[in-house]
C-alpha cells in the first residue's frame, strides 16, 4: 500500500514539476519578447526624436521640408533605428512580423505622429512613469 501510495506521489510531482517548468519557460519568453519591443519602441522613439532634432526642425524653420525630405528623414531614422537595434531584436522582428524594414518604417511612421501630437507612447509613458 505504501508503495502505492509512493508511486502515485512520484507521478503527481513529475505532473505537475512538468507544468511548472513548462510556465517557467512561457513566462521568460514573455519576459524576453517584453525586453525585446520596449527595446523596438524606444530605438524608434529615439531615431524619430534625433532625426528630427538634426534634420527636419531646420528645414521646417526655412520651409524647405517637402516630400524629398520627408522620404530622406524616414531613410535617415530607419538607419538610425536599425543601428541601436541589437540582432536579438532584428531576429525577433523577423521571425514574428517579417521583413524588418517594413516593420520599423511602419513603427517610425506611427512614432512620427505621436511626438507630432504629443501623444505618449511606450517609450515616453515609461520615462514618465519613472
């Protein structure tokens, strides 16, 4: 009886230690996914905010940002952004959404707008949080 007993104990914790780590494993993936699109968002945030510190306020100032500028200032904070970005990052943007330039472009675009109006982004809510 004992032994029985034993047995069915020794089952039950390899059960249930086979869910634990299997948990274990999905939340550090998620905690790794996590890491790697706050690291997205703010190498985003940052080329736009650069690009348009060094380029785009001048040319505004002058009235010279026409639609050849505006396409060499997303060429310019897409070479930025994909140079702060590690290769963790631009594996994970590959593997999850495809073509990396055409993933960032969309992100800069929408981060364009967003420092535009004011709105907060990750990058931004989280430096306000702090």
């Amino acid at each position: 009886m004992t032994e029985l007993i034993l047995s069915a104990l020794t089952a039950a914790v390899l059960v249930v230690g086979g869910f634990a780590a299997k948990a274990l494993d999905k939340f550090a993936a998620t905690n790794a996914d996590n890491k790697i699109i706050k690291e997205i968002a703010s190498a985003a945030a940052d080329a736009v905010a650069m690009v348009s510190q060094t380029y785009v306020d001048g040319l505004k100032a002058a009235g010279n940002f026409d639609v050849a500028a505006q396409k060499q200032a997303l060429s310019m904070a897409l070479a930025a952004c994909l140079a702060s970005l590690s290769q963790s990052a631009q594996d994970y943007i590959e593997r999850t959404y495809g073509d990396v330039n055409s993933y960032l472009t969309t992100k800069i675009e929408a981060e364009v707008r967003a420092q535009k109006f004011g709105f907060a982004t990750l990058e931004t809510a989280e430096t306000i949080d702090a």
